[in-house]
C-alpha cells in the first residue's frame, strides 16, 4: 500500500508541474452543455484542486463525527433508544448492571 500511495504521490507531482510548465493557451471548459471561454490551463487546475481539498475536508470532518459518535456511544455503554426499549419492554437497565461509578 505504501509503494501504491508514493506512486500516486509521484503521478501527482508530474501532473501539477506539467500544468505549471506548460503553455498558457487558453481552455473553453464544458459543464452540462454551459461553455466557459477564456480560462487558463492554470486556472482550471487550481479549481479542481480547491474543489478536490473541499471535499477531502468534508470526508475528514465526517469521520472525525462518526468517530466521535461511536466513542461517546461506547463509553455510555449502549444507545439511548436500546436502553429506553429495554426498559418499556419491562426488562432491566442494561447501564445499571454496569459498575458503579466512583464517587467525586
């Protein structure tokens, strides 16, 4: 996996200093029949790499919550809702069989 990430690492580095060498003609890029006239190669570069950081932050803030979720969940010792339907269903607690807590 390591070897797979560092070539990737490197096909990436070759394409961003391709763009950046190479020429500035313009570009007319096409997005859902929409033409847009007089951008530069640079340009269009940069705005998928914008894009491409936006979305990576998106997935890391969605992690971190679910993250954050599964641990909160596991330290209280259960869900909210398994608890309250075990306990409308007239069985015990499952958090009061859990040890006690000390005392501050």
């Amino acid at each position: 996996m390591v070897v797979l990430g560092l070539i990737f690492v490197v096909l990436a580095i070759a394409c961003g200093v391709g763009v950046l060498l190479g020429n500035g003609n313009a570009v007319s890029p096409e997005w859902y029949g929409l033409t847009l006239d007089g951008f530069s190669v640079l340009s269009v570069y940069v705005a998928g790499l914008v894009t491409m950081l936006v979305l990576l932050l998106g997935v890391w803030l969605m992690r971190r919550g679910v993250r954050r979720t599964v641990h909160a969940r596991r330290t209280r010792g259960g869900s909210a809702p398994a608890r309250s339907r075990a306990v409308s269903a007239g069985g015990d607690d499952p958090a009061e069989d859990a040890a006690p807590q000390p005392r501050t």
